[in-house]
C-alpha cells in the first residue's frame, strides 16, 4: 500500500491516512491520539497503532469525503 494523504481532525484527537492498494482501490484509517485499545498504553504526543478502516472505494475522491465526514472537516 502506498500513503496518498495524511489529515488531523480540527482538535488533533484523530489523524486519517488514505492509501492506495496494489489492486488499485482506495482504504482509509482513522487513528486516535495515544492510547490503544490493545491494552498497550502509547505516549499522548503519539497516534495508536489501532485504526479503523472507515473507507475502501474506487476513487480517491470518495475516500476523501468520507474520511472528511468523519474528522469533521
């Protein structure tokens, strides 16, 4: 997978990555700052290593509205 675009939510609570997959379609994550829900705790200043995966389209520009949606953008 290849990084398309990095965005942080308004209050830098939540960071949202788009990549593009080797089959061509586009995924986004969503971290949350610190923390994570593995039960291993991260520094604050950090993201978790957990994400959700709130997109997966055939376009860039639909993985970024909806990663927009969600970050409140």
């Amino acid at each position: 997978m290849f990084l398309i675009e990095r965005t942080v939510s308004p209050g830098e609570e939540r960071l949202a990555e788009i990549y593009m997959r080797t089959d061509g379609l586009f995924e986004g994550h969503i971290h949350r700052k610190g923390g994570s829900s593995s039960g291993v705790a991260t520094p604050p200043e950090s993201w978790s290593t957990d994400y959700e995966v709130c997109a997966l389209t055939e376009t860039l520009s639909a993985a970024k509205t909806i990663i927009d949606e969600e970050l409140g953008l």
